[in-house]
C-alpha cells in the first residue's frame, strides 16, 4: 500500500457515502417489504434504523449507544433528526432492527451495489472484459441458541468451532475489491451450493475466474450458459484431452458431462476432433492453459497451474494474459481480508444475538464495504493509479471521522 496517496475528507462527504446509499433506495426498499415505523413521532423510523445498522458496520468496536451518539450529527445535518430527542437506548434500537428484518437490508444491497471499475481504472480488465472473482468465507457470529440452531458450527466434537459460523459466498471485482452480488446461509450450506445461485447474475461483459474447488460440469454449465468469459483453475484428476494444439502452446480440450462414460464418452471426443458442434447438456469445448509456478525456496517443488477458459481463440487473449488474470482472483482474498480484519476488526464476532439480525448486519457490512470500494476507486482514478496503492485502513479512518458529523451516510431528510 502507498501511504503517500490520500483519499480526503471532502471525497467522502461529497462522494461514495452521499451517493451510494441514497434515500430513495431505503425508501423503495422499506415499502417493497411494508415496514413502517412504530409511530408517527418515532426517532428510529426504518430509514434511520436502516442507516443506523450500517454505522454500527462502520464503527465495529463500538456499542449501540455509542454508534447512534457518533452519528445523530450527521442524521441532524442531513434532516433526519430532532434536535430534542435523546439518543437511542441499545434495547430500542435492538427493537427497531428487529422491525425492520433482513429482506430491506438485502433489497438495499442489491438495489445499490454495482460494478465500481470503469474504463479508467487499473487492474479491472482483461481487454473487454471486467474481471470478476467467486469466493468465499466464513463469519464468527455470538454463540446463543438461535445463531447455533440457524447456522450450526464448523466441525464436530472436540473440533467444532467455538462460534456458529454464518456462509458468504460473493461475485467480486477484482480491480476494485467490490462485492457485487452474495449469498448469505448457515455454515452447512455449502460453496457450490451457494455459488450455483450466483452464476446466472453474471453478464456477457465479465470475465469470472474461480479456483478448483469451484468447478463441476454442473457449474461450468450455469456459468457458462450466461455468455460471460470464464477462467477457471481445473481440478486434479480432470480428464482433458487434447482436441488441438494452437500456436501459442496452449490447447482446445472438451470437458465432459461426469455422465457421459465408455463409449459414450470416447464419442463426445471424437466429435469435438471432428469439429462437430457439440450438445451443452453433455459438453463444453474449452481452452486449456498450462504452467508452472516456481518454489520460493528453489528445491524444484514447483507447482503446476492448469487453468480452462471459454475464451479460445488466442487472439481474444494471450496464454500470459490469462495467467495474469487468473492470479487477479486473489484480489477477492483482499476484500474478504478488508470485511473481516479491518472493518469488522481481527478476532471479532458480529454483534447480532439473534439470526434475522445476523442476516441484516451481514448485508450491511457488504454495503458499506462497497461504499468504501467506490470511494477508494474513484480516488486512485483521480491519482491515475491502481486502486491496491490507497490504503483500504486509511480511507476507513475518514469515513469513519466523517460519519460523525460532516458526512456520514445521508438519510437526505426525514418525511
């Protein structure tokens, strides 16, 4: 990270936290689900409550009471609040996220999160597509009854985890570090699973990559059926014969439907020899790229890399060009390391005692990770710079400065 670029303050208060909430989203999200404030004169109507939930993101380490005292100059700012009324007490503002459920929090999310890279932003393209990771992660949550019995534990007996563990699964930019899309579940869920339910979200304009513990021919399917570009790492023990070799030393393989056995199978190959077209129910054509990732110690205990693409004209993309993408996925190791050791901070649980609310906090931790991915891009593109040169820990300080006054996130006006 470079400590010589800055994101400064009026870049927050003028920039992501003012746009990338706005109060229409709250406001659409809140009467899709019907949730209206306890009273007409209520301090925490569901648009504070909603705004509330994500400062309580912002400021991790920080109690209910602490959150909401930090933030009432900036609710009063923006018109949200009432200059006579006192500040929340935990147990209302319990009772308000309680109100207000999990649903307006992800509808919120998936009304605002967009992709943050544009055509000037460094590290978020191969060519014409945008790069895009699948990973994912697993989140401590405080161990009471209802967590434990919502999202269970990892492991068993002696080895079980000390803390239910809730799953994510996420769609990342890679350039950007943003989330883009993400499934929420208990911890017995598991990634495939979760994943499968990502693949149709992506768009022709995107380039996925994923590591091996991702791929099934059930997978590659769904992903690939959406016309996006894929760049995955094959599994160990994929059977991939060699269709045709091309000019760069990489080459056209068939991946085949785990189904399609014995003769059935040898046929697949042979069409795809044949230039036959082939079935999707049964078979993908893919190119294969191949090399070696050397040892850091130098004892020759290199590792080979065997990676497939749907992009299979070497024109389209270089065998280098694809390598280097593909080590762009562990951008989203970035992200999650962002979500859980700076915003969330090393070692910490959620704060949330009851499993709706564990929902709710979850999808409000990845807004406001995003908020601050787009704030942190739009500053590197102003300094013509990659967006892994601005410290993530520096730009979390200011919008953390900010929140309590001049900036915050705003709720724009209370009616």
């Amino acid at each position: 990270m470079s400590e010589t670029v800055a994101v400064t303050a009026d870049q927050v208060s003028l920039g992501v936290l003012v746009s990338a909430v706005p109060r229409d989203a709250v406001d659409a999200a809140v009467a899709r689900f019907g949730v209206g404030a306890k009273r007409s004169d209520g301090k925490l109507p569901p648009h504070v409550v909603a705004y509330l939930t994500m400062a309580l993101c912002l400021f991790g380490e920080d109690d209910y009471e602490e959150v909401a005292t930090k933030v009432t100059g900036a609710l009063t700012r923006f018109g949200c609040w009432d200059a006579a009324w006192s500040v929340p007490t935990a147990s209302g503002i319990s009772q308000a996220r309680q109100r207000l459920g999990a649903p307006v929090m992800e509808e919120i999310f998936e009304s605002v999160v967009q992709p943050v890279g544009t055509t000037d932003t460094r590290g978020a393209w191969l060519r014409r597509w945008r790069v895009l990771a699948i990973d994912g992660f697993d989140v401590d949550l405080p161990d009471t009854p209802g967590n434990a019995a919502e999202f269970g534990y990892a492991g068993s007996g002696g080895n079980r985890s000390a803390y239910p563990k809730a799953r994510v699964v996420a769609l990342a930019e890679c350039g950007t570090h943003a989330f883009l899309a993400g499934e929420v579940s208990g911890y017995g869920t598991g990634e495939q699973t979760l994943a499968m339910r990502l693949y149709p979200r992506l768009r022709r304009d995107e380039l996925l990559t994923a590591d091996r513990g991702f791929y099934s021919f059930d997978a590659w399917s769904a992903a690939a059926g959406t016309g996006a570009a894929l760049l995955w790492r094959a599994p160990t023990g994929l059977r991939l014969p060699v269709v045709r070799v091309l000019a760069d030393g990489t080459y056209v393989s068939v991946v085949i439907n785990p189904k399609i056995r014995g003769a059935r199978r040898d046929r697949v190959v042979a069409a795809a020899r044949a230039g036959q077209d082939l079935a999707p129910e049964l078979a993908y054509l893919v190119r294969v790229v191949e090399y070696d990732v050397p040892d850091r110690d130098g004892n020759g205990t290199g590792e080979l890399i065997v990676l497939l693409t749907t992009v299979l004209d070497p024109a389209e993309a270089h065998a280098d060009e694809l390598a280097e993408a593909y080590h762009l996925r562990w951008e989203e190791e970035t992200s999650n390391d962002q979500l859980k050791t700076h915003l969330r901070g090393p070692g910490r649980l959620l704060r949330s005692r009851l499993p709706e609310l564990a929902y709710q906090e979850i999808w409000a931790w990845l807004i406001v990770h995003h908020a601050l991915a787009a704030l942190i891009t739009r500053a590197a593109e102003a300094a013509d710079l990659d967006p892994d040169r601005i410290s993530f820990t520096r730009a979390l300080r200011i919008a953390r400065r900010t929140a309590t006054g001049t900036a915050g996130i705003p709720p724009w006006r209370l009616d």
